[in-house]
C-alpha cells in the first residue's frame, strides 16, 4: 500500500475517462445497486439526517474510529486529485466526476481502465460485487519495490450527475469480511456535485480541511 499505488490508480482513472470520453462506450446504461438512494454512494440531496461529515468540497466523508484520511495532490496542477481512506489494514481511494443526468459512465471507464493497466502487463478481470461489476487487477511489481504482485479492486456508482470511483487495496481486496468493511465506508461517501455546468469526465473540485494531510502521513478522520 504505497502513495505510488494511489498516483498509478488515479492516472490511470483520469486517462480512462478522457479516453472514454472520445469514443462511445460499450455500454452507458447507469451503474448503481437498486438501493443506492437509500442506502449510499449518497447524493448532497439524500443525506440522512443531520450526521457529521468531514467536508472536502465535492465529497464529504463520514467519519469513524480508526479511519485515517490523506489528499492526493498533483503538484504540476497545485491541486488536490484524490481522497484516500486508511482503515482495517486497507486503503480506499475516492474520486468523483461529472457525468450526464440520463446516462453513466462506469461501463466504458472500467473497459478504458482494463486497457490502460493491460498496457502495463496487468492482468484484470470483471467479477459482480455490492456494488456491480467490478474490476480486479493484479500489476507486476519491479523487483526494487520487492518483486511479486499488487493487487487491486476499482469499484464505481453512477449517481445523478455523477460517478464515483473508488479504488481498494490492502487487505479488502482478498478477505471478504474486510471488504465488507470498506465497503461500508464507500456507501457512506455524499457526493457534492453542485448546480453548475460541468462537462462529462470532469473531476469534481476537492478542497483541503485543516487537519487533514497531503499525499505523506495519515490523519484521524
């Protein structure tokens, strides 16, 4: 679970979704589980309740005991391009995007994904999880990061007007019971798409909260 791990998985979603972007996607049909409003990715208009969140602009975080929290910046473009949570020996990274009110775009960027990682000798394969399909990839490590291979679990939520992507790594992607747990986190996550015009693709902007670290040591969340 390394900050490299987190900057090769957020390349290669943003390559995916401009890729996708350019051609017509296998298939952009919405992909959600039939319980999403109900029971999360949430959208700003579905919050349940007046519950606590860690507001980082377009997403708010939920907090628990023994999550950590860290922002990803890309210091070429001085600004923040990633949330990652730390919890139960496993690393959730978060990003969200604008996408069109009728269709989604988690079926062509998962493929773009598979394409991208293919390119760098990965292996990838689709299983159906809580959330719909998702994408397993398993990426070979140079022998000066300590050979063997990394693996990897991309999950996405078509929402309103929105995807939200995560990656999982560290423990989830092997022990169910874990996942379950990481899971949990994922259903918490409210999306703050706003009202103004944004084309498909596009990152939504994530602000930084005092106490809360850039790409290095974790944070109590």
């Amino acid at each position: 679970m390394t900050d490299e791990t987190a900057t090769d998985a957020t390349d290669a979603t943003e390559v995916a979704l401009r890729d996708a972007a350019e051609e017509l996607p296998i298939d952009d049909a919405k992909s959600a589980p039939a319980d999403r409003a109900a029971s999360g990715p949430f959208d700003l208009t579905e919050v349940p309740g007046m519950r606590p969140y860690v507001d980082l602009g377009g997403i708010k975080i939920a907090p628990r005991e023994g999550l950590q929290m860290r922002l990803e910046v890309d210091e070429r473009a001085k600004r923040v391009v990633a949330v990652t949570l730390e919890y139960s020996e496993s690393l959730l990274q978060l990003q969200a995007f604008s996408a069109p009110k009728t269709t989604g775009l988690w079926h062509g960027v998962r493929r773009e994904i598979a394409q991208q990682l293919a390119a760098q000798n990965a292996q990838a394969r689709e299983e159906d999880g809580e959330f719909g399909p998702e994408l397993v990839t398993m990426t070979p490590l140079p022998a000066e990061q300590g050979g063997g291979v990394r693996v990897a679990r991309f999950i996405g939520v078509d929402g309103p007007r929105w995807l939200l992507r995560g990656v999982v790594m560290g423990r989830a992607t092997e022990d169910a019971q874990v996942r379950a747990r990481v899971n949990e986190l994922f259903r918490e996550v409210v999306v703050v798409r706003g009202d103004q015009p944004m084309p498909p693709s596009e990152l939504l902007p994530l602000t930084m909260p005092t106490g809360v670290p850039q790409t290095g040591g974790p944070a109590e969340a």
